[in-house]
C-alpha cells in the first residue's frame, strides 16, 4: 500500500519517512511522531499526510479501488524496519540512512555540566600555554638583567687632591673648608679616620685610605702647624714628606635615570649589617623560594599588634625584583609578576648572589639629580665613610631607611628616622644579634648623619660640563656613564667655591648699585694654574648649582679691549720697530671699507690724546692709536698671533677685529691669557689629570704638555705693559686692593658696554670674568666698573703668589726720552729706564749730552761694556 | 762761543783724566798681582755629559721644599726603571709644587727626549733655559742637551 517501493531520484530519508508515514496512516499511535525532516529540511509530514489522505480517499470513496496483482504479491511491510533490499543502492541507501541518524543524534544538545568541563579544559590548557609563554618570558628578562654588567655604574668625577707638605703655601680657612667638605668631622683628638682637631694652626688629622691613579694611600694620622699662610711643619704616622688628602667627589657623568652607587661585595659588608638586613627585612631568606607565606603572615600579625605597618610581608627577593625590574605600582597584576619573577630569580640564582646584588640595588635616598642606591653609597652619602666603618646604630639607620627613604630622610625627619632606627635595634636585639649593653648604647647614640653643610655632596655642573667634554675625545658615552670609571681633574674646590661665591655676591652688589631689576646680570669665570695649564675652576652662570647653559664655556660674546694685548704682543715681535716707549699717534682715524662704509673708531672718552707711549696707549686702552697701530703691523698678523696664543677659531682679518670684534667664549680667553701668563708657553688648558678603571688600573694620564711658544722677549714686555695697565690705567682698582700681588691684565668694554670684561693673572693664578645679560641688552658696565670688581674680590681670596717676572736674556734695561720714545744705549742719569730687546737697540742712540754721567756712571757704564 | 768751547774742553778733560787714572791705578795693580802670583795654567772647560744625573745635580740652587727632594729621588728611579709614564708623573708633581725650577724642566725635557719626542723636549729645555743667565754652567749643560735632542 502506498508507495512503499524505492523509486529512482528518491531519497532514503524520503524513503524512510515515506514508509513511516504509510505505516502511521494506517496504525498512528497518539502521540508517536510523525515529523521527520528530509535531507531536504522539508518536513516529510505533508507527504504522510497526502499519503494518509489518498489512503482515506481511497477508503472514504464509495468506489473501492482494487490492489493490483503486483500489490498483492509483494510481502507485507514491517512497521519499524525498512524494507529490505537486495540492491546495491539499497544498502546505499541504509548506510546513508544509518549515517543521518547518527548525524541527527549528534545534534542532541550535551548536558550543562559537560558543557562546563568542556570550557574548563579549553581554559585550563590555554592558560597553562600562556602561563609557560610568560614564564619564559620573565626567565630571558630576569637572566638577562642579572647576568654580567647589571648597573650602569656612573663615572666618579674627583677634584685634585690636596697635598699637604712643609713649606707649602695654605690659608687655614681653605685646610678647614677641604676638611668640612670631604665630611671629617672635627674632635678633640682624632682617634679614627675621618676625624680631625685644630687649635691655633695646629691640625691633627687622621686621613682615610684611598685608591689614587698611582696607588693606594693608607690612612694616616698626622699633625701640622700652619702659620704666615704656609704650612710650617709637618709629621705624619707613615712618615712621609707629602700626605695627600682623598679628593673630594664633585660629581658623577651619570646614566639617563641618575641612579648612582658604589659597588661592594659581601665581604665588603659588616656581618651585623647582613644579618641585620635578614632580621628586620626578610627572615626566611634562606628557605623560602623567593615569596613565603609564613612571611606574609608573620608581616600580618606584627602589623595587627603595633597598629601600623612595622613589617612588610615581601621577601627580599621580590623587593629586589621590583626595584630592578618593575615599576612601584600597587597592583595585583604588578604583585603577581613580582612574585613569578622573585621564583624565578631565585631558581636560576644562589641566595648569596641574590643578596649581595640587593645590597647594591636597594635605594636609600636622593642627592639632587642623584639617585642613592646600595648601601655602599649611602653610606657615604650619609655618614662620609665606607661600610666598614659604620657603627651599630649608623648600620641600623642605613636599614631602617629601606622602607621608606624620603619618610625616614635623616636630614629632614630626624624624629622619624631615629624612632625607625630605634625599632630595628629592637628587632635585633630580640633576634639576639646584639646583645643588651649595644642595643642600650646604640638606642642612645644619636643619629650621626652628618650634618647637611651647604658645601657637602655639592656638584659643579659648569665643571662637569668641561670634564665631559673633554672626555669624549677618548671614551664613549656609554663607557662614562656605565663602567664606573675614576676620573681624577684638577678642580680646586677652595677656587671654585670661592670664585662662585664672589662671582655672585658681586653681581648682586652691582645690580644694586646701578639700579637694576635683580637677576639683570649675568656672569661667567673660568681659573687656571699660571703655569701648567690647569684648570683650577669653572662658573658657568651666577647660580652656580644650576645645570643650565654655561657660558663659561659656550657664551661668545665680543671681547673687546681684551685683544689689546695681542695686537701690541704683535707690534713688540717687531723689535727693531716697536717697544714699549715708541709713541704712537692717538688722533682721528678714519678706515674705508669694502662695503663702502667709513669706520671712525673712537675712544671711550670721546678725545684724542695726541702722541702717547704704546704702554701707554695699552694701559690707558686708547681706541685711535691701537687701530693706527694695527693697521700699520697688519690685521693678518694680529689674527696669527691670536692663533699662536692658541685661539683655534676662525677670525676674519677684518680691521675691526683691532678692537675686538671677535666674540669668544671666557673659556677661550683663559686660553690666550694662559699662554701669555706662563711666558709665551702655548699649553692646552686640562681639566683631567687621570683616568682609572673601577678597580684603580689605570687607563690614561694627561702629563703637562707644551705645544709651542712665542717670543720669549716680546711675551715678557707685554706683561711687563699689562703690569702697568693694572698699576696706573684702567686696571688700577685691582691693584690698589691688592698691591703686594703686583698684577697683570686688561680690561675689556665692548660697543654700548654690553660686554663687561676683566683678563689677569698673578704669579700663581690666570682668571677671566664677563659680566653681561643674556639679552644682549645694554648694560651701565665697563670692564673697569664690573667685571675688574668682581675679579679682584675672587683674586682676593685665591691667589697667593705675587707677579714676578722673569726677563729674558735677550732684555735689557735702559734709559730712554718718554717724549721722544727715543732709546739710548745704556743708562743716563735719572732718565727713566725701560726693558727692551736688544734687537730695538739697533736705532739707540748714546745718551744725550745734557745728561752729564758723572764717575760712577763712567765705571758702571765701562764695567757693563768689558 | 768761547765760553762754550772752554766748558767742552773741561768736561771732556775731566772725562778723560778720571778714566786715566781709574786704568792706571788697575794695571798697576794687575802688574803686581803678575809680578808675585805663578802663572796660571790655561783653564779647560770639561764637557759635562749630559744624562740624567748631571741634569739633577748640576743645578745648584737648593730645593725650597724637602718635599721635592723626595720626589726628585722617586723619579729617578722610575726613571731608571725606564717607567717615562710614572717619571713624568712624578716630575709634574714637582712642578706643581714649584713651576719656577730650571731642573725639573729640563728633566722633563730630557725624558721627552728619551721618548724621541724632540719638539715637546726642545721646548721644555728651552723652558728652563728661559730662567737662566747665559754664562751659568747649567745653561752650556742644557744647550747641550738640546743639540743632542734634535
């Protein structure tokens, strides 16, 4: 019944469907389903019911059809089973068949639960990938920061040492403040190093050890008298001639974060400080894998009883991998990397490893720009003196600071940082590190920092700068900022100091006195040993803490009358033509140039002085004569001399150049006035002296070096005129405060005094100041009125050896007509003398005749001769 | 006119009568001295070597600091040990102490020379040269020295 036979183009499902459906028309249970979807998607219910309603057509037809015969033989169908086939396609067709009902099982919605698991594992393995990714990860990122070079070590940058030895030229005050700025701390008698006592000149000192560039020095204890300004006698423990004192620390070429330290071993650290660290820090440091639990609680449990956080619950470990690798953000995010990274540090690392490198991460405070970190470094920072020296109190203080460096600042909280130091010599005490008579004297002692002077941990950034500078002509940045290099220069803290405290006191007194708004004036000097080239001192800005532009070494400013100098030192290397007595014409002067312009220079006073000696024309700074002079000797040859005196500048040979129109640095200047100053020695000015490695091997010396020299005769003649610039011309303020130091110099104005200049030296020091604004604005400064003041306060202080010069052989002394500049061939009478060369004598004339020699000149005159 | 001739022939024979006996009076007395005291043999200038030692010593003005002895002594054994970084650095200390001896200059300049840096020793002989008067026997050492350092 029905079409129960397969038919070509049918589907099985169809088939099937068509067979169920036959079957339900004529036997439907109630509630058995009837709904089967084809492969099609069609419900195949519309054909049962279209068969089912043939069938009851059929039935419900008056007219009863008739099954055909073939019906009729065929067998009966089986309700739930397919008919069977004995046909390939048959079997197809059921195994396609069987495939859709496990397809159909398949989607059978699965159970809540088993969805849950399902995720679980999928999350479970997924994190399990992440978690090995990240751990390997932080493994590269914790090894590769801890292996080999883990800190940029800065370089350490030292001023000179002070050498101490009889005879020696010292000011008591300058012996006080070297003591006072390398943290000794005055006593009754010293009986450690570090310490010293001084009662009526006399010192006893007891030094530290230090590692120089040529070696170690022990410490030492040794007495000296001082008196008249030198020191008078000298003994010392190790019996040596010459002690020198460890140089000051005056700053540090440091990393872009600042960070600074001082690299020590765990040798190199007291025991109380090691296990001091582990009691009050980390107790389980030596059992736990990097976090431990039992920490936390314990952290927990001393919080709850002292009411307040006393304790953290972070190992050392983790509080090394958050200083050396995180950032301080108090995020569970943040904790939980800490805590993987501390496991994995100390997985790959030992304990003692781990803890020494702590030692010299953990930060301790802030110096200015600088960074405080390890305790090797802070130690000195707040104590003047290495780790080994610390007592059990100044230890504790170092420990106790760890939990909060800026809260428990000694310097600024002294209550807070003693109350803290006291709680670790608790803790120690409990944990039986110290016993009750050094807990009792610890408790007791005060805090013993030293006392912030305003001179301690103090840089010279002006300096610094000029060190810097130099240094990269040898050595990478990286190699400065990382390899913890010594580099040993020549800065003289006495001279630095001084020079800035006067450079801005005096600057302040002339904003005063001219009526200006304070902060008008800016001004800038650099020092330098008269002799070897040394720089002894760089002042780059009035404010001299401030690292800002330093126009010491990079402010060109016209110079003015300061190249007078020059261009006599030009004229006088023509002996034959000039010396000191020729007279020049100091009238009108009128030069055309290229461009068609007429240049009339003028002199300060707005006069012409009509026929004037050239020492004088220079004493005096007469504009009209020196650029008649100039002129006649030759603009080029003037430029040559600025080059010989080792300007390395490019200055254009123009007529202006006479009265200084070449602007250059105070740094440049020192630099020509340098080699005038040592007597026609042309040396390049240094600010290093040695550089060693972090262990003291030594990896380069600067030695004093020559390059040329000038004229010895003309050189000489010059500062015999710079001389009498500062005794009777425009200099004379200085020589009249200082008169036993017989000076040298010159002033310099330049156009609408926008440029206040003073260049000198004494027997042992050469200093330049410029005195300005930054605008470039007009100022009520002459050389005279500014700069010359504010050098004489500084030369006051610093300089210590008078001018003495030193003729030449090719000189000699004789007697000339100052009217006429006439020179005469030997000396006449009372007619003044002056130093010439001998090759100016060629035009000498002999003594005139109204100028009676009597016996005694007739015997000195014939002894000069034989 | 005659007022004027007669003054010039006195100031002249004044001159000239003043000189007169001042070298009679000298050459009498050379010729007694010559008359009494024997012949002197003809004086030869020994060439002094010029090294390190001569350098040192032959300079006769003292030392104003007992320091620099001291480290005149440890240059010259570095020096000796053929140490030139260490010798300068020991002579450039001197200097520091006192920039004005002829012979810590010419001990440099000398080791300059050693090293066969001709233009740095020439000058610091030259240097020391420069405090020097010409006849002193230590400038005639250093004029050597810098013949020898060309």
């Amino acid at each position: 019944m029905g079409s129960d036979s397969p038919k070509a183009g049918r589907s099985p499902r169809n088939t099937a469907s068509k067979k169920s459906s036959s079957r339900s028309g004529q036997q439907k249970k109630p509630g058995a389903s009837t709904r089967r979807k084809t492969l099609t998607g069609k419900s195949s219910t519309t054909k049962k019911t279209n068969a089912t309603k043939k069938t009851n057509t059929v039935k419900n037809g008056s007219s009863v059809k008739k099954t055909p015969a073939s019906e009729v033989i065929r067998a009966p169908v089986r309700r739930s089973t397919p008919a069977k086939s004995s046909t390939a396609s048959t079997r197809k067709k059921k195994a396609a068949s069987k495939r859709s009902t496990q397809a159909s099982r398949r989607h059978t919605r699965p159970s809540a639960f088993k969805r849950l698991l399902k995720w679980f594992g999928y999350f479970t393995v997924t994190g399990f990938v992440a978690l090995v990714i990240i751990l390997i990860y932080l493994d590269a990122r914790v090894t590769q920061t801890f292996e080999g070079k883990r800190w940029a070590i800065p370089a350490k940058v030292y001023a000179r040492p002070l050498e101490l030895f009889e005879g020696r030229p010292l000011k008591s005050q300058a012996l006080v403040q070297e003591l006072k700025q390398l943290g000794y701390e005055a006593v009754s008698y010293p009986k450690r190093p570090g310490q010293y006592s001084a009662y009526k000149g006399k010192f006893h000192i007891y030094s530290r050890p230090f590692l120089f560039w040529d070696g170690l020095q022990n410490e030492q204890l040794m007495t000296l008298q001082l008196g008249g300004n030198r020191i008078q006698s000298l003994s010392s423990s190790n019996e040596q001639d010459m002690v020198r004192l460890e140089p000051i620390r005056v700053g540090g070429i440091y990393p872009n974060h600042n960070e600074d330290r001082e690299l020590i071993s765990l040798d190199d650290a007291p025991e109380l400080l090691l296990k001091g660290l582990i009691a009050v820090e980390d107790r389980q440091f030596y059992e736990h894998w990097g976090i431990s639990v039992r920490g936390i609680a314990r952290a927990m449990l001393a919080n709850v009883k002292a009411g307040g956080l006393v304790q953290g619950g972070s190992t050392l470990t983790q509080q090394l991998v958050k200083n050396m690798y995180l950032n301080h953000e108090r995020t569970l995010s943040r904790k939980a990397v800490e805590a993987l990274m501390a496991v994995l540090l100390e997985v790959n690392y030992p304990k003692e490893s781990i803890l020494e490198t702590y030692m010299n991460e953990i930060y301790l405070g802030q110096s200015g720009r600088r960074a405080i970190h390890g305790f090797g470094l802070g130690s000195q920072f707040y104590f003047q003196r290495n780790l080994p020296y610390l007592q059990t109190h100044e230890i504790a203080l170092l420990v106790g600071i760890i939990k909060g460096p800026s809260y428990y600042n000694p310097h600024r909280f002294p209550e807070r940082a003693k109350k803290r130091r006291d709680q670790v010599l608790d803790i120690w005490q409990e944990a039986g590190l110290i016993d009750q008579a050094q807990w009792l004297k610890a408790k007791s002692a005060a805090l013993g920092v030293t006392k912030k002077a305003p001179y301690l941990n103090v840089e010279y950034p002006a300096y610094l700068d000029l060190v810097k500078r130099q240094l990269k002509a040898d050595y990478r940045e990286a190699d400065l900022t990382s390899e913890g290099l010594r580099i040993f220069t020549s800065l003289d803290p006495f001279t630095q100091r001084q020079a800035e405290e006067q450079l801005s006191k005096e600057v302040k007194r002339l904003e005063s006195r001219y009526k200006q708004k304070p902060g008008t004036f800016e001004s800038a000097s650099v020092i330098t040993d008269a002799f070897s080239g040394d720089v002894l001192a760089v002042v780059g800005s009035r404010s001299p803490r401030f690292f800002g532009f330093n126009r010491a070494l990079d402010a060109r400013r016209p110079i003015g009358s300061l190249v007078k100098p020059v261009v006599f030192l030009t004229a006088l290397s023509q002996p034959e033509r000039y010396h000191l007595g020729s007279i020049l014409e100091d009238e009108r002067y009128e030069h055309l140039g290229k461009n068609g312009k007429l240049w009339v220079p003028q002199n300060y006073d707005r006069r012409s002085h009509g026929r004037v000696s050239l020492q004088d024309v220079l004493a005096h700074s007469y504009n009209q004569a020196t650029v008649r002079l100039g002129m006649e000797i030759g603009v080029k040859n003037v430029v040559n001399t600025l080059n010989e005196l080792g300007l390395v500048r490019e200055v254009a040979p123009f007529p202006a150049v006479l009265l200084g129109a070449v602007s250059l640095t105070p740094y440049e200047v020192a630099s020509l006035y340098q080699t005038i100053a040592s007597g026609g020695y042309l040396m390049p000015l240094r600010a290093i002296r040695a550089v060693t490695t972090a262990d003291g091997a030594e990896l380069n010396r600067y030695g004093i070096k020559l390059n040329s020299a000038l004229d010895r005769g003309s050189v000489y003649l010059i500062q015999r005129a710079m001389q009498r610039t500062v005794e009777q011309g425009s200099g004379r303020f200085a020589h009249q405060q200082l008169p036993q130091l017989k000076l040298a110099g010159k002033t310099g104005t330049t156009n609408d005094q926008r440029d206040s200049w003073f260049a000198g030296f004494s027997g042992d020091k050469v200093a330049v100041v410029w005195v300005g604004r930054d605008d470039n604005g007009v100022t009520p400064l002459t050389g005279s009125s500014g700069a010359l003041k504010i050098w004489t306060s500084v030369m006051r202080e610093i300089a210590v050896a008078p001018l003495m010069l030193n003729a030449p052989r090719d000189i000699e002394s004789v007697a000339y007509d100052p009217e006429a500049g006439t020179l005469y061939d030997s000396q006449c009478g009372d007619l003044p003398t002056l130093p010439v060369r001998k090759d100016s004598l060629v035009a000498a004339e002999p003594c005139p005749d109204n100028r009676e020699s009597d016996w005694a000149d007739n015997i000195r005159s014939w002894f000069s001769d034989f | 006119m005659r007022n004027g001739l007669v003054s010039m022939v006195g100031y002249q024979g004044k001159k000239l009568s003043s000189t007169l006996v001042l070298l009679g009076t000298i050459l009498g007395l050379t010729g007694c001295f010559q008359q009494t005291a024997k012949p002197l043999a003809p004086v030869q200038e020994e060439a002094i070597p010029v090294d390190w030692e001569t350098l040192a010593d032959t300079y006769d003005t003292p030392m104003p600091f007992p320091v620099l002895e001291k480290l005149k002594s440890k240059a010259q054994m570095a020096y000796q040990d053929g140490d030139y970084q260490a010798t300068h650095l020991l002579l450039d200390q001197m200097f520091r102490v006192d920039s004005q001896r002829p012979d810590v200059m010419a001990l440099k300049g000398w080791v300059y020379c050693q090293q066969a840096e001709y233009d740095e020793a020439q000058l610091w002989l030259q240097r020391a040269r420069g405090y020097l008067h010409a006849e002193d026997k230590y400038d005639k050492l250093l004029k050597q020295a810098e013949v020898g350092c060309q």
